[in-house]
C-alpha cells in the first residue's frame, strides 16, 4: 500500500514538474492586410503569418540563414551592408543568386 502512494506522489510531482516547466510557445501576431475593408471586394485577404525575423543589429550576408532573412534586414533594418549593387537583391553570392 505504501508502495502505491509512494508511486502516485511521484507521478503527481512529475507532471507538476511538466507542466510548469514545459517549454512556452511564442505568440505571433499576424500582420494585418488592409486598414480598412474596400467595399468593391467581396473576398477577403487573409493576412500571412508573421516571420520571425527581428532587427538585431546584423549587417552582413555572412550573418543571414537565409534569402527571405536578407530580404527582411535589407527592407526593414538600418545601416545593413548585403546590397552591394543597390539592385534591391541581397546577398547575390550567398543566399538571393
């Protein structure tokens, strides 16, 4: 009997332990399409998921996992250094070529 507390205390600790330790997940907030509805569309834009991307402070193509992060610096970020040729398209050699 002993036996069976014992082993249902420690059932109970491990899921409190689960279950204030568990990993959070992050709220994303969805970007919204248009301020105002139009009246001439009857469909509706559903807004794309936010990307994860923030401003960090990197500057350069060697600093970006990806075409889309470069995308995101270059059009949303100061003082980045990945447009060598100001064609818009970042880190040519890298990622975007």
């Amino acid at each position: 009997m002993r036996f069976l507390i014992v082993l249902l205390l420690i059932a109970a600790a491990w899921g409190g332990y689960r279950h204030f330790h568990a990993p959070q997940p992050v709220a994303r907030t969805p970007i919204a399409a248009t301020d105002t509805p139009s009246r001439a569309a009857s469909t509706r834009v559903l807004p794309t998921p936010a990307q994860s991307f923030s401003c960090d402070g990197r500057q350069h193509c060697s600093q970006m996992r990806s075409c889309e992060e470069a995308t995101f610096f270059i059009r949303n970020c100061p003082d980045t250094k990945m447009d060598g040729d100001h064609d818009g398209v970042p880190c040519e050699a890298q990622w975007c070529g």
